[in-house]
C-alpha cells in the first residue's frame, strides 16, 4: 500500500514539471511571481495569440500552478503557490553546473 501512495506521489509530481516543461509556461510563471497579471498581459509578453495563451493558462491551472480570477471581462491570473519559484533557481543551478 505505502509503494502505490508513494508512486502516486511520483505521478502529482511529474504533472507539475509537466506542466511547466514549456517556454512560453515558464515565461508565465515567472512573470506571475511578480504578481497577477490579466491575460492581456500575457499575451503581449509570450506574443501569442490569445487562444494559445489561454491553453497554456488552461495546463497551469490543471496541475494547481496558477488560479484566476474574473474581474469585469478580464481574467487575471497569480501563483496559486508562489514558491513554485524556488525551482526556477534549481534549475539556474542546474544549468550553471552544467558549464563548468
């Protein structure tokens, strides 16, 4: 029993890092970490259009990254869990690592 809820565990894992294995998601989220942002915003700094924008919100969303709320016409999207954000210097590591 423990070894299915440990796999489980693997697998919510990997639906986060799933969802953020994307450039423009990762641009997203990084631009979130500075506060919300309507979905205009967005759009202008991924430069897509405003479907595509939405879908990659959509797969963020899904896997518990951001919420949204409507205000008006607009949707504004935040980090649901803001030290998401502390991957991202993980990763700098990583990256850095690799150089040397």
């Amino acid at each position: 029993m423990e070894d299915i809820l440990l796999a489980d565990r693997f697998e919510e894992r990997a639906k986060v890092v799933k969802a953020m294995a994307h450039p423009s998601r990762l641009m997203v989220i990084d631009e979130l970490s500075r506060g919300e942002r309507c979905v205009c915003d967005l759009r202008d700094l991924v430069g897509a259009d405003l479907s595509t924008v939405s879908k990659h919100l959509s797969v963020l969303k899904r896997a518990g990254i951001v919420e949204d709320e409507r205000r008006g016409k607009q949707i504004y999207y935040r980090l649901r869990v803001p030290c998401v954000i502390n991957f991202f210097h993980c990763i700098e590591s990583v990256i850095e690592a690799g150089r040397k």
